[in-house]
C-alpha cells in the first residue's frame, strides 16, 4: 500500500467513530511530548514528524493462530482498509478476558502515523517503541506492575546487517557530498559518497512487542523495515535522491537451500525482503506456539539468522583473504629480491595498518550486537530438557555463528600483532643501518683527511705542483690508497653486497644469458603463485566485468 500524504485525524475517521479519534490524538500527543523530552534526536525521522511531505508504503499482515475466527464457516472477513482490518481483528478490549484464547501475529513493515496511533491504542504499546525502531541506539526496557522484569518476551530490537549498491549512471552523475540514508520512514544514518563510492553497509531493525491478556491470550507485533533504501542529498534545499539496488557484484559464497522446494528455489540470503519471507513462512508452515507470545516470532528469528550467518561467512572469508593476500605479498617480494633483501616497498605502512583496526572494530561491533541478539532471542538462557527442538536448534546456530565471528576476530587480531612485529623489526633494521651508515661516514672521512693531507703536501709547489713533472706522483698514491682503503670498509657491509649483487651483477649476467638456474627455478615458482593467488581470488567477492559471460 502506498499513501502519498498524510492524513490528519479528521479525515482518517470521519464521523465512524468519534471516540477513537479522540484516543487515536491523545496517543499522537504523547508521542511528540516523548520527542521533545529528547527520547529521539531531531535528525531522526519518525511518523509524527510534520516538516517533510513523504510517501508511505506500508505493509500489513495478521495472522490468527489460535482464536474466534479460526472456526468461522468462511474463514475471516478479508478487509482491504488496513483500518478497518486493525478494528476487525483487535477490537475487543484487552482488560476483559475472551471466551476462547485469542493468538495472533501482525506483521508491518514501514510505519503510518494514523496506524501506528490506532495499533498502539488497541494493544496498549507505548509510542516509544515506534520512536525506537527509527534510531539504532535507543531501545526499551519493560516490566511489569510491580517493577519485574519482562524481557524478551514483551520487547526486543534486533539489527540486520544490508549491504546496497551505489549506482553510477553515464547521464546521471553521482553528486559527492553528504547523504542520509532512508529505508521506508527510517533514517539509517549519514555518510559521504564520493566517485568511488561502490556500496554501503546499513543496519535494518527487526522490532517485536507482546501483549498478553486474559484467558492466555496474546498479540505479538513485528515492525520490519522495507528493503528498498535510497539515499537523500543533504546539502541541497529540493532533496536529490538515489535508488540503491541490491548488491550484484557479490559472489553466491553460500545459498540456502530449504527442505521441501524446489532446485531452482536458491535463497540468496543477503537479498531477502525480510517481510515477504516471514509472511510466506507463516502462510505455508505450521509451528508450535506457547503461552508466552515470544514463541509466535519464530520465523522472523529465522530471517534475521539467515541473513547474519550469510554475512559472518563473508566475514570470516574476508579475514582469510587478508592473510593469504600478505602472505603472497610476502613470498613474491622474497623470491624476486631475495631472502635478505631490503626493499621500502616491504615496509608496513601505517595507512595499512590503520585499515586492518578499522576492519577489526567493526567486527567487534558486530560481534557485540550478534551477542545482544542471541540475549534477545533466549538463546543465553538454559533450556528444559523437553523444551522445542526448533528453538533448540536455533540457539545452537546463533552460537555456532558467535564462534566463527570470534574466531575471524582472533585471526585478525594475530595478524594485526604480526603485522607490528614486523613493522618494529623493520623500523630496528633500518636503525641499525642507519647506525652503520654513520660508521662508514665516520670511516671515509678518516680516509679522506690522511689524502687530503698528503695533496696538500705534494700540492705545495716545486715538481710536485700541478702542471710540472711530478705531478703525477699525488694520482699514483692518492687514488690506490683511498680504493684499498674504501673497499676496507664496504667489504663488511651486507647491503652493499647485495645491492651489487642483485642489482648490478645480477642484471649483467642475466644479459649475458648466465644467470643462475636456481634463480630461474624461483622466478617459475613465484609465476605459479602468481597465478595461483589469482585463480583464488576470482573465487572472491569482485565486482563482474563487463561483457563477461555468465
């Protein structure tokens, strides 16, 4: 459903129902008091806000599993108007207990003000857990009359690692500068594109709330972003926005595949529209329900581990990728110059190192928010023996995925302390030779002074001064002495040695067709590992070139 304005109360009810509209306004009253008490920054959007004229498309689902309906002869009433649909399903009072023990899922991606009021009026659910679900760092904390904690089975946020590309049009430029990123109503944070600006990571949020009653009854909400994101140009007065795609360039590392469909039914998982998978899931399978309404989100719980565990693979692939990059990085630099070569190239830079921590935290923060969704998904929690197998098997998949994001974090971070070992043993090579040079220094000018001492004796006139006889005697002791005396001194120095070996002797033989055969043998075995190294990566994620055949 899409809605290109919004509406105000009077024209969203009419005269239907007068006392509604007057509860539906007192819930939009208390949702602005909550923002000026700084609940959400002002940056933020959300439903009430009244500067921007946007388009909505919004998305509703219900589903009864237990309750009035199901023993209807025709089944329920299908109902177009979404508010007249929340009216139909949830229109009973919730103080007073039902003849049959009411369970239902609803389902909504994106967020209507006047539904959202009309929701929360019917449910009880406060308007912060709307004003939640549009920022990434606020979030609830329920309990009960008496100050008990409710947990997860009354409210949690999870997020949802996206990834989006960043199209580039011939007829189109891409404006550098700041943009905000909207996925539906939400903003998902501020970045910078530039030129090269290819893809973006953004966080999507997966919401619940449960609402008991009486007779065991229970209504659990979903709130889900859309999946479409486009991104709005900050700096100009007329918004210029920019439809992302998903990501083509990523290679299918992993697919899943469910039991019971068909070959050609591949899930790519980190294109899957949360909303329509988990609405597909309640429509075709059966699931076992509880009288706690966290049991009813089971197939949203799948979703989100679907997509993360797709994620921490490409993750983990990409922490092998760097270590197996500098290890050839390291065998090619070492068979071309030598085991003891020196080369400024081989020095491990800081802008190098720098990128390996920012790619270090930001697991960590994934990790950090992988072990937050397995607390708010019960999977921290001892389990009874005859409790769910399929709740069983889901907290055992949520912590084989925290292991091997621990384990690419681990990896990383030895790499990381190589990586300074070797900085710092560089850093003392290059001291020390600096130390040495200033030996040798110390060492010619102790040549140079006795020379120049002797020209100045033979230079003082007579036979000896220029242009008479003797002047050729000052060549004939000077320059043997100073030969002899420089090869002293250079014939202990390493680097000497090998500069004149790899990089005059060697050139020369070479020319003459008299180069050394184990040279050849490690030139042949570094171009096997240079082809080799690329084979590997085309198995990596790469960007498909044009005209390349499928």
């Amino acid at each position: 459903m899409s809605v290109p304005g919004i509406p105000d109360h009077d024209a969203f009810w009419g005269d239907t129902n007068d006392q509604m509209k007057e509860k539906t306004k007192a819930y939009a009253e208390s949702a602005i008091k909550a923002m000026e008490r700084q609940f959400l920054l002002e940056q933020y959007w959300h439903p009430w806000r009244q500067d921007t004229a946007c388009e909505i498309k919004f998305n509703i689902r219900i589903f009864e599993l237990m309750g009035d309906h199901c023993d209807l002869p025709n089944g329920p009433t299908p109902i177009d108007n979404p508010r007249d649909l929340l009216m139909y399903w949830e229109s009973a009072p919730k103080h007073e207990s039902p003849q049959k023990t009411n369970r239902r899922v609803i389902i909504i991606e994106d967020l209507h003000p006047r539904l959202v009021e009309l929701l929360g009026v019917l449910l009880d659910i406060p308007p912060e857990f709307f004003l939640a679900h549009c920022e990434e760092f606020v979030s609830l904390s329920v309990s009960d009359a008496s100050g008990a904690p409710q947990g997860s089975s009354a409210y949690w946020k999870v997020p949802v690692p996206r990834r989006y590309d960043v199209p580039h049009r011939c007829n189109q430029p891409l404006l550098k500068g700041r943009y905000y990123a909207k996925l539906g109503n939400f903003n998902r944070g501020a970045m910078t594109l530039t030129q090269n600006t290819r893809s973006i990571d953004l966080p999507s949020f997966v919401s619940y709330w449960g609402k008991p009653y009486g007779n065991d009854s229970w209504t659990s909400v979903i709130l889900v972003d859309p999946h479409e994101c486009r991104l709005d140009y900050a700096e100009r007065m007329s918004p210029s926005s920019v439809i992302l795609a998903d990501p083509s360039y990523l290679r299918d590392i992993t697919r899943e595949f469910r039991l019971g469909s068909s070959f050609d039914k591949m899930i790519r998982q980190y294109q899957q529209r949360i909303f329509d998978t988990v609405v597909e899931a309640y429509e075709k399978h059966e699931f076992e329900i509880s009288e706690d309404p966290f049991s009813a989100t089971i197939f949203a719980r799948n979703t989100v581990r679907s997509i993360w565990e797709e994620f921490v693979i490409r993750e983990a692939i990409n922490v092998h990728d760097i270590q197996f990059d500098d290890q050839q990085q390291q065998s090619k630099y070492a068979s071309l110059l030598g085991s003891t070569s020196r080369n400024s190239r081989n020095v491990p830079s800081y802008e190098k190192y720098q990128e390996l921590m920012e790619i270090r935290q930001s697991i960590r923060e994934k990790k950090r928010d992988l072990q937050n969704i397995m607390w708010s998904f019960q999977c921290r929690t001892e389990q009874e023996e005859d409790s769910d197998s399929m709740a069983q098997g889901e907290h055992e998949s949520w912590a084989i995925l925290e292991e091997k994001l621990e384990a690419a974090e681990s990896t990383l971070g030895d790499h990381l302390e190589m990586f300074a070992q070797r900085s710092a043993l560089v850093q003392a090579e290059a001291a020390n030779r600096m130390a040495r040079s200033s030996g040798q220094l110390t060492k010619i000018a102790t040549i140079i002074v006795p020379c120049s001492f002797v020209a100045s004796i033979f230079s003082m006139g007579g036979n000896f001064a220029a242009g008479e006889p003797l002047f050729f005697v000052y060549w004939t002791i000077s320059v043997p002495i100073t030969l002899i005396l420089l090869a002293w001194v250079f014939s202990n120095d390493e680097d000497a040695i090998d500069f004149f070996n790899g990089r005059i002797l060697h050139p020369v033989l070479e020319m003459f067709g008299k180069a050394d055969n184990s040279s050849q043998e490690i030139q042949r075995s570094s171009n096997g590992e240079e082809k080799g190294n690329w084979f590997k990566q085309r198995h990596r994620e790469q960007r498909l070139e044009e005209g390349q055949s499928s």
